[in-house]
C-alpha cells in the first residue's frame, strides 16, 4: 500500500504538531529520528540495488551509458524526502514513541 506523502514542503501549523506530545522540540526530535531511521533504509537499500554493477569494469564510456543504473538512480531521486515521510505519519498517529519520564531535577 502506498503512503499518500507530498513530495513538496508543506506549511503545518506548530500548534498542531506539538498537541500529542505537548511540546514542538519534543516533536521535533521523534520526527527526525524517524527520517534518520527512513534515510538509513533507504540507502540500504539503494546500495543493495546498487551492488549488481559493483563487481563490473566498466570503462568510463559504459559508465555514463548504463541505464539501468540512472534509472535506479532517479526513482530514487523521485521518493519523498524523509522528513516529510516521518512527518506524515507522525501526523497520522504512526508512529510509536515514549518520553522518558523526568527525575524532576533540573541542571
């Protein structure tokens, strides 16, 4: 099933991304560490897509004329970023997070 992300920026209102947890850092910080964790899949798996050519000499003519290789490339290139895919569905209620409790102190 595919995700109905945009592949642009999109103006959110803050108010909005900070009600489930009460506070915008707080927020900030689980949307980014969900586009880390999205951008480490991702390059995975285009190194994995990738690793097919690896053990090829090409000379440096074949190199730029390898289309699957560019069409890899592009599709790629095409996906949404990260970010917008973890704020999309931290939007959406998808992701599952935990706050860790304060000891009260403060430094």
């Amino acid at each position: 099933m595919e995700k109905k992300v945009p592949n642009n920026t999109v103006t959110r209102d803050i108010k909005d991304l900070a009600a489930p947890t009460g506070n915008i850092y707080e927020t900030t910080v689980i949307i980014a560490q969900r586009a880390n964790q999205i951008a480490l899949a991702e390059k995975k798996e285009l190194a994995k897509r990738l690793e097919e050519f690896k053990g090829e000499r090409d000379t440096m003519e074949e190199t730029f004329e390898n289309k699957e290789q560019i069409e890899i490339s592009k599709y790629f290139e095409r996906q949404p970023k990260p970010g917008l895919i973890a704020t999309t569905e931290f939007e959406n209620g998808e992701l599952d997070y935990r706050i860790a409790a304060s000891d009260g102190k403060s430094e």
